[in-house]
C-alpha cells in the first residue's frame, strides 16, 4: 500500500495537487501484475487550506492573543499581545493566568473555580453580532484554548437543534457544492 501527494501540469497549463492511494496486485508467483489504486484531485483543499492558513496569519499579525493549558498555564503569546502588557515570551510561557490578574484575585475561589468550570464542561455563550448558542464546553487538547471547535450545525440528540456555529457566524456558501464554506469567525465565549 502506498499513499502520494503530488502535483500534475493539466493540459491548459494549470497546476493541480492531487493525492494518490494504491496497491501493488500480484499473480500466483508473487510478482507485481498492476498497481490498483485511485488518484484524487486535492487543488481546491489545498487552495481552501492555504487561504485558512493566510486568515489564521492575518489574524496573529493584527489581534493580540494569548493561549493556555487546560488548568490555566500559558503555552504562547503573539508579539502583540506581549507587546500591549511589556512582557517577553519568556517572562509568560508557562505562568499561571493569574499573572495577569490584579495582585490577590489569582487565588480567589472565583479564579480557583474558573478554571475547573472550564475544565469541566460548563454551560457557555457564544455570541456573535450575528446571534447566540448556549453550549457546553469541553477542553480538548488538540483545539488550542484560544479556538473554538463547534459544528456548522446537528440534530435534536445534541442540545436540542440549534443551528451551531452558523448560527453566529457569516452565511457563506461554496460556490461549487453549495455547503457552507469553513466557519473562521470572531466569537465571545462567556460562562
């Protein structure tokens, strides 16, 4: 079995991605007869990737942002966000939040709780100038703590129909299938 990701010149000159999976079939004296395997066209994933990708930059570039771990530690800041409070990267990464809080407030039972209700799935807004979802929160390591990761939308068995995500974000269709385009939206995420 084999898996390839590469590039094609189409006949007009055009560069496509395509990804390739296939196998090796072989005859009763165990030698190769055929490959037998398909090949994908990926230019579009890729195009939507890399405009992702720019957003994300573009986004890093102009907003300050601050990410922690599941119990409240930083794991990055961007240059602004370093910039606005005077610190350098190595002053925060791996400080608790409380760094930031005004002196006595870090070891509050507010604080405290804050950070094991977020742990453990409460109840949050999600707003938008577009509308509002109330959802429970669940930390996942792989969505970094800055990010949100919510469906576009789901049926009754998951809180009742709302229309997720796009319920708060643009109404933007892809042009070729019709579904809505990846949602990459500024939200407000509050308990």
């Amino acid at each position: 079995t084999y898996n390839a990701d590469y590039r094609l010149l189409h006949r007009d000159g055009s560069t496509r991605w395509v990804s390739e999976t296939g196998r090796g079939v072989f005859n009763e004296h165990d030698e190769l007869t055929w490959i037998d395997g398909v090949i994908m066209d990926q230019t579009a994933a890729r195009a939507r990737n890399a405009e992702f990708e720019g957003t994300v930059r573009a986004i890093d570039l102009s907003l300050a942002t601050i990410e922690y771990d599941l119990l409240g530690h930083v794991l990055r800041a961007n240059r602004n966000f370093l910039d606005l409070f005077g610190y350098r990267l190595d002053e925060v990464a791996g400080r608790h939040h409380g760094m930031f809080c005004e002196p006595g407030y870090a070891h509050t039972p507010e604080h405290v709780q804050f950070w094991r209700r977020l742990a453990e799935g409460e109840l949050v807004h999600v707003r938008s100038p577009r509308g509002e979802l109330v959802l429970p929160l669940h930390l996942d390591e792989n969505v970094p703590p800055a990010g949100a990761d919510i469906p576009m939308h789901w049926g009754d068995e998951f809180i009742g129909a709302q229309l997720g995500i796009n319920a708060v974000t643009q109404p933007a269709f892809c042009p070729d299938s019709k579904q809505p385009e990846l949602k990459f939206s500024a939200v407000a995420i509050e308990p």
